[in-house]
C-alpha cells in the first residue's frame, strides 16, 4: 500500500510539474523546499464554486416548491380555476418529480454529473418561461410538471455532488447549505411573491438557471462518478483542483479507486443489486424517513402556505413574511452546527418539531371549529406553521446525505437526503438514489393533491394525522439511523454494507 502510495505520489506530481516537490518517507507526504507538507485544503476557490453552482440548483428547487403558495388567489382568480383545478397545478411538481426521481439515479450515473445539469437546466428554464408566458391553464401545468422534473433530479443530484467532492471534515457543513438554499428559494417566492404579479415571479425565478449556464464551464466533475468510469487521469486532475494544485491528494484517489474497484468486482451496480440482504437495512431505513417525512404533510405546509394563513384568520402577507424570515435563520443555524452534533441529532430534534408543530396546528382548528379561544386560535396556528417550517429547514435533508454517505455517491428532503447519500456505495447509488426519490415524490403527491380537498372533511383532523406520521418517523429515526459524522464515505458504508452476504 505503502508503495502505491509512493508511486501515485510522485505520477501526480511529474504530470502536474511541480519539480519543488518531492515524496518524503519520513515526512509521510509530499515534501516541499523546507522539508513540510503540503496538505489537503478543506476549501479552495474552486470547491466554492462547485458549490455555489450546487446552491443555485437547490435555490431554484425552493423556488419551485414556493411559487403556488403566494400566487394561489391571484392564479385562481385570472384563469377562473377551482379548488381543485389549483390543486392539481400545486401538486402536478409531484409529478414531474417523480419522472425525475424514476431516472434521477440512472441518469446522473449514465452522464455523469456535470451533463446531468446542463439537462436539467434547460428543463429549468423552460418551465418557468411557459408559466411566464401561459396563453392557456394547460401551459401553467406543463411549465410545473418541467419544473417538478427538474427538482425530482436535482434533489438527488445537488446533495450527491457535494457530498462527492467534499472533505469528511466539511461534508455536512456544506451539504446543509443546499438545504438552507432551498429554504431561501422558497422564502424568496413568499416575500416577493407577495408584492409582484405571478408572471413577473416566474421571470424572477428563471435566475438561479442563468447563473448556472456562466458556472457550469469552471467547474469539476465528480472524482468519484469518475473513478467509477474509469477515467483515472481525469479523477486525479479533479481532485487536484478541488483541493489545491500543491496538495497531497494520493491517499484520497487511492482510496476513492480501490473502493471503487472492490465494489466492481462484486456487484455490477444493476438494479436487482439494491436488493441484496446487505443493502435492505439501509435502503428500508432511508424510503422509510423519505415517507414519513412527505406523509407528515411538507408539501401541504410548502404548496398551501399563504391559504392555510388565511383560513387560520392571519394576513396572508404577513404569515409568509415571517415564515421566510424563520426559515432562513433556523436554516443558518443548522448549516453551523451540524458537523458539531452531528446528523443524527439534528434529525431527531427536527422531527420531534414536526411532530408537535404539525399538533399544534391542529389544536388551533380544532379549536376554531367549535369557536372556542377565538382570539388564540390564530396565535396558535401561527407558531405552529412557522415551528413546522423551521423544523423542516433544521434537518429536511439530511436523509439524502445518509445515501450519500452510505452508498456512496441519493428534497424535498435535503438533511434526509445528505444522509442518504452516506448509506449506499457508489455501484447501487444510483439505483437506490431512483427508488428512494420515486417513494418520497409519490407520497408528496398525494398529500399535495387531497390536502385541500381533505381541509374540507376535518382541518383539524389533517393536521392530527400530519403529527401522527411525523411521530412514526421519530421513531424510525431513534431506533434505525445511525450517525455519520466525522467519517469518510467508505469507512461509513464499509461498516454498514459488511462485503459477504
């Protein structure tokens, strides 16, 4: 190993032209001038801008998400749609994602990260620009069910890419800002989306996908999508620029190839390997967060927002002012303490929120529907939503950064979704990536579809069940999901997927 080492040490360094460097036994490194070190830097340039272009992604998923809840009346009103004609232009994102969570796996695996985005944007762009300039309500759909398509992929692809280009000591720190990025695009949508015309909204929205067409050329791909093609010299060149021209990144492409190799030689990565004995603990646990945590009613919270102020009897206006506000420093909060708790934790408290939250509300109807505590009733509402929210932004996704970590590269689930990407290997990722997103988008659906209509049959009652679901997913939590901080992708999926059967 240790000549290995040596040899893919000093192959970098002669291909890079770095003749002031040399490998050093005794220094157990790369040497420079002086005899140190030249180390692995945790942040350069352009890792900040692989993931300021992942931000833009996930901020262009929340806007997706926020648009129907400011727009609801105003829509409703200029085309004449009903309930539920506006249900199913809310709803019909969950199904253009789940489209794009069937292939969302696949796709990225087949062309790699980089292509997959230039896809998505054009997607991107392209939905909202047919919900800009709608001639008929039929457009309104089709420009939702692309952008539903691009968030089905996105979701699974922003977290996956960071995840796989990004340091064990900073990985969570910087998945989470996608998360904290999805809470701005759909704060954005709530504050400005109560003071502009729903086309000027959806004009707005076409940014975060202009930006990505200037930053998608200067930026890397995956290291580890590439050493699972094959591409060595490319994987090499990939990790030098994301951790510095002068670094020692021997150890780490050492690794990422012998990984890699290990898991060729056992499983082709088809989609029956998903389903072997050593991956159904991983694979139950994070379909079963991503369920839960859609049954206790997100897109309900997300889709419906401003009319559920309403029907609280609170200012629309104000009610999504404040939720972004909440969102946007709850989710600040959790991008700077969680690789100092921990995923784990932060999951448990985040659903613990939304258990009680989501209660909360439903005493707050229940206690308008027979006219008891007129006055708090609202108040009550109100603290509940924005608990709700908060919570979600807390630890939504971490999830997906569990596959990520344990399959190595798989929302809206995005602190779910970091936690995914750690539980599975590189040669099912994909595989479990589509499963996984396909499941969670599905249930979405049908809470973003029935949830108006079932406000009808009990407010009161949808909220209890919301909390009900938000408790079984705590459960899910306390009992299954283990902790994944401070450890490098195959260290987590070598300690849960044991390589015999």
């Amino acid at each position: 190993m240790e000549q290995q080492r040596k040899e893919a040490t000093e192959r970098l360094l002669s291909t890079q032209g770095h003749d002031n460097l040399f490998y050093s036994e005794e220094n157990d490194g790369v040497g420079v001038g002086d005899g140190g070190l030249v180390a692995v830097s945790n942040f350069t340039s352009i890792l900040g801008l692989s993931i300021f272009m992942a931000a833009c992604i996930t901020f262009g998923f929340g806007c997706a998400i926020g648009y129907s809840s400011p727009t609801q009346s105003s829509i409703m009103e200029d085309w004449g749609l009903s309930v539920a004609e506006f249900s199913l232009f809310g709803s019909i994102l969950s199904i253009g994602s789940l489209i794009g969570a069937a292939i969302s796996g696949k796709i990225t695996d087949l062309f790699g990260r980089k292509l997959t985005m230039w896809i998505l944007n054009l997607f991107y762009i392209g939905g909202w620009l047919a919900i800009a300039f709608t001639k008929a309500p039929w457009l309104l759909n089709l420009g939702r069910i692309s952008l539903g398509f691009t968030n089905g992929i996105s979701g699974y692809l922003a977290p996956i890419y960071i995840a796989e280009i990004t340091t064990k000591n900073v990985r969570g720190r910087f998945t989470t800002i996608l998360q904290l990025m999805v809470g701005w695009g759909a704060s954005f949508m709530y504050v400005v989306g109560s003071f502009v015309h729903w086309r000027t909204l959806a004009l707005l929205a076409t940014i975060p996908g202009l930006l990505q067409v200037l930053l998608i050329f200067f930026i890397p791909e995956s290291p580890r999508w590439l050493a699972k093609v094959g591409r060595e010299k490319e994987l090499e060149a990939a990790l030098l620029c994301l951790r510095g021209d002068k670094a020692d990144i021997s150890d780490e492409a050492i690794e990422i190839k012998n990984h890699v190799e290990s898991l060729k030689s056992s499983s082709r990565g088809g989609i029956v390997d998903i389903f072997q004995k050593k991956y159904v603990r991983p694979l139950l646990t994070v379909v079963g967060m991503m369920v839960l945590t859609n049954l206790g009613g997100i897109n309900a919270f997300a889709y419906y927002s401003g009319a559920i102020f309403v029907s609280a009897g609170i200012s629309s206006m104000v009610g999504l002012i404040t939720l972004a506000a909440t969102q946007t420093v709850v989710g600040i909060l959790g991008t700077t303490i969680i690789d100092k708790l921990g995923r784990r934790p932060l999951l448990l408290v985040s659903s613990a929120g939304l258990c009680f939250s989501s209660f909360l509300t439903g005493v707050s109807f229940f206690l308008k529907d027979f006219n008891w505590w007129d006055q708090g009733s609202p108040i009550l509402a109100f603290i509940g939503l924005l608990m709700y929210m908060g919570s979600y932004a807390l630890g939504g996704g971490l999830p997906w950064l569990l596959v990520s970590e344990v399959c190595k590269l798989f929302s809206p689930m995005l602190l779910q979704l970091f936690m995914f990407l750690q539980l599975f290997p590189i040669n099912v990722k994909g595989s479990a990536g589509s499963i996984c997103n396909f499941m969670g988008n599905s249930t979405g659906w049908v809470v973003g579809y029935y949830f108006n209509l079932l406000t009808e049959w009990s407010s009161a009652g949808i909220f209890f069940t919301f909390s009900a679901f938000c408790c079984a997913n705590f459960i899910l939590i306390a009992t299954m999901v283990p902790e994944t901080k401070g450890r490098t992708l195959e260290e987590i999926q070598a300690s849960i997927t044991p390589s015999s059967d």
